[in-house]
C-alpha cells in the first residue's frame, strides 16, 4: 500500500510517500538520485527500534549510510544537539554532497532540519517521521528549528525536504498519548480546512479503532499531508494563508510555557487551544454553541485534555502569548475558526477582550 502526493513548490517541489512497510531506500533513490554519503540523525528511542531496518534498506539502494543519536526529548531540541550533528557529519569526513535524513518525530526532524539547512551552508534532507504528529504536520512544509532558553523554536529556516517518507508502521510502537496528541493536530486540518474531513472524523475518531485501521489511517494521514501541502503551496513562508496552521498555538504555547516544556504534549498544548480560540470565536459570533460543542467532543474523544491547567490565569496566559513569535508590531494575532471548515487570523482582538473571554471559560470550567 503506498500513496504518493506531492508538495508543489516549483524546483523545491517534493514527494510525500505514505504506506507501510516503506521501502526507504528505493524510494530516497528517487529523491537522492546520487548516490550519497547519508547521515540518519535519530534519538535513542527510536534509534533501537527502526535504526537497523532503515540503515539496511538505505544501504541496499547504494547509499553509504552514517548515522547519529541524539538524546530524546523537547528538552534536548538545544544548540548541543545540533552541534552534536555538526561534530558527527564533520568526523564523518562528509561535505557538499551528503544528505540528511530525520528518522523519529518533529523533534528531530525539526533539528535535523534545521543542520540540513546550514551544514555547509545547505545540504539536502529526507524526512522520515515516526509519530502521527510528524507524518501529519512536521515533516511537511519545511519549517525547521531549535530551541533557545528564551523561546521556542527560536532559532531556524525555512527549509525544504526532498522527500518525506511516512512509513504507518511505527505507530505501532507509538504510545497512545502520543497518538493522541497527533489526533490534535489532525483534528486541526478539518476545523480550519475541511469540514468534510471534520465529519469524517467525527465518524471514525475512536483511538482504539483508529491504531487498528490501517487503511484509515492512511486515508486520514493523506487527507492532512494534502491540506498541508496545498497550504504550504500557496504560501511557503507564512506570509498569509500558512498562518491557519497556527489554529490552537498560540494559546497552546502559552500553556506550554507555564507548566514547563514537556509537562503537556505539543499536540495536547494545541487541542486545549483550539477549544480556546474557537470559545473566542464563539463569543465573536464566529462559531455557533453547537460548532463550538462539536469541537469540543471530538478533542475530548481523542483523549485530549480539556480543561485549563489548575492556577493558569487569563493574566498568565497574555503575559506568555506575548512572547510567542506570531506576535505583530505589538498586536497578538489569533488563528479563529469561522464555523467548522474555514478559519483566518485576527489582529484586532485587544487584551481586555481576549483576557474577557478566558475568565469566563476559566469560570465555567471549574
Ligand atoms: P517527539 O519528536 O518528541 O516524539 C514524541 C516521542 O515519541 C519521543 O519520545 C520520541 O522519541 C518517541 N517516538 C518517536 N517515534 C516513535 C515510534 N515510532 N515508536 C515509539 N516512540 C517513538 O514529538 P512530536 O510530537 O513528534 O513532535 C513535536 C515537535 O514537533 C515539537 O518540537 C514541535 O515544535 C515540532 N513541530 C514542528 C512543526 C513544523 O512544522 N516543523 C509542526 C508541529 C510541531
Ligand atoms: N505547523 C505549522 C506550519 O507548518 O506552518
């Protein structure tokens, strides 16, 4: 079972594969016709379960494979990990004409990335993700970064990948809590996109069903990939449309922030702020109480946290989201839906406003 999309983005358009059991390495020929000395960069929790099978296929299509292990973990998405793959493409005697290919989740696609872009000042990538969350969001679009102390993904490019290869398979060995983040950011592409696909989920969104149905996945893995790639096609470098992306972040940093990186899920950060922004947009008249209520059941269906973590204020809230990189010539912009299948960004939404809105829910939740 493999389907093919493609990101169109002129002579940086790309392949997005899908399937599982991926043959990486016949497919990374397409993508590396050269063939090239490859650095895997990975993390020790995945390297034990996929490193051998992909070096393996990689190295049977004719690619010299190298490889390098970084610590798991948000908190390890540092400059030290990135020297780190610095010090091992160096060692390794590569140069110009290596690639790299991220084997694991955003987290390392995102650094793996992020050296791709600078080793030698651009080398080319593969991604090849490993969670729900990076087959669906990460590893499509070419966003890529490290962390700084004083913000997240601070520091980055955007830079594309020449293939993307979402092999099903490791969701297998994916913990539910992770699956259930990923489900955050693919509730996400029928909110503001399609609200066919929103339906669609509705229907079949039961996580036990979903990690058995192979076949649904898939289908539900494309129908994001294609979103994103037609998104990103219109607007690679979040000048305008590529900013509904953000639908649920910049609440979800904020709580992000305050309970400490890595305390919530990415993906649960943004399934709690999705139901945030479309509580504002509900109080905008943007959303009607049964959209907002639909949005709602489905994140809580998906095992996806719901409710405001203990002590958060709406104080606390804005004094964060006023860090967040989305913020423009002073004004926070918010990503809000416009009823299930539409969204676009706001920027006339004030402080008082936004913490208004907040304090309520803060109240009714409790
Ligand atoms: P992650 O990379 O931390 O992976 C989650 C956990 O699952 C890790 O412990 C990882 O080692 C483990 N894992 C990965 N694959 C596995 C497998 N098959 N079996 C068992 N365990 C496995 O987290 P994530 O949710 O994939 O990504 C989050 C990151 O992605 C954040 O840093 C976020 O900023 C970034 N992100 C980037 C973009 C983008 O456009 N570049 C978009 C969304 C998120
Ligand atoms: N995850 C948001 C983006 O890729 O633009």
């Amino acid at each position: 079972m493999l389907e093919t999309l493609q990101v169109d983005l002129k002579d940086r358009s790309y392949p997005i594969y899908i399937g599982l059991n991926l043959a990486y390495g016949e497919l990374l020929q397409k993508a590396l016709p050269q063939k090239r000395e490859l650095m895997i960069v990975t993390n020790d929790t995945v390297a034990p379960l996929y490193l051998d099978k992909t070096r393996a296929s990689l190295s049977a299509a004719g690619f010299q494979v190298h490889h390098v292990i970084l610590k798991d973990g948000e908190s390890y998405k540092t400059v030290d990990s990135y020297m780190q793959i610095m010090t091992a493409l160096i060692e390794a005697g590569l140069s110009r004409d290596c690639a790299l290919a991220a084997l694991g989740g955003g987290v390392v696609g995102d650094m793996a990335g992020f050296a791709a872009a600078t080793f030698m000042r651009g080398v080319p990538y593969v991604q090849l993700p490993t969670t729900l969350l990076a087959m669906v969001d990460s590893s499509v679009g070419g966003k890529t970064a490290i962390n700084h102390p004083l913000g997240k993904n601070m520091v980055g490019a955007f830079y594309q990948p020449k293939a993307v290869a979402a092999d099903l398979q490791a969701l297998d060995t994916l913990p539910r809590r992770e699956i259930a983040a990923g489900m955050g950011e693919v509730i996400k592409y029928g909110i503001i996109y399609d609200a066919e696909f929103f339906a669609y989920l509705e229907q079949h969104a039961d996580l036990s069903a979903l990690i058995a149905d192979k076949a649904h996945l898939i289908a539900m893995v494309k129908r994001c990939c294609a979103i994103k790639a037609e998104v990103v096609a219109q607007d690679e470098r979040e000048g305008g449309i590529r900013a509904i992306l953000n639908l649920g972040h910049t609440f979800g940093h904020a709580v992000e922030a305050y309970l400490g990186f890595g305390t919530w899920l990415h993906g649960e950060a943004v399934g709690l702020g999705m139901i945030l922004a479309s509580y504002l947009a509900m109080h905008r008249g943007l959303v009607s109480r049964e959209q907002y209520q639909r949005i709602c059941a489905l994140i809580a269906r998906c095992e996806l946290p719901v409710k405001i973590p203990d002590g958060m204020t709406a104080d606390d809230f804005l004094r964060l989201m006023r860090h967040d990189k989305k913020v423009k010539n002073g004004a926070i912009r918010y990503v809000l839906p416009q009823g299930i299948g539409r969204s676009a960004v706001y920027s006339d939404i004030s402080d008082a406003e936004a913490a208004a809105v907040l304090t309520q829910f803060i109240k009714e939740q409790a």
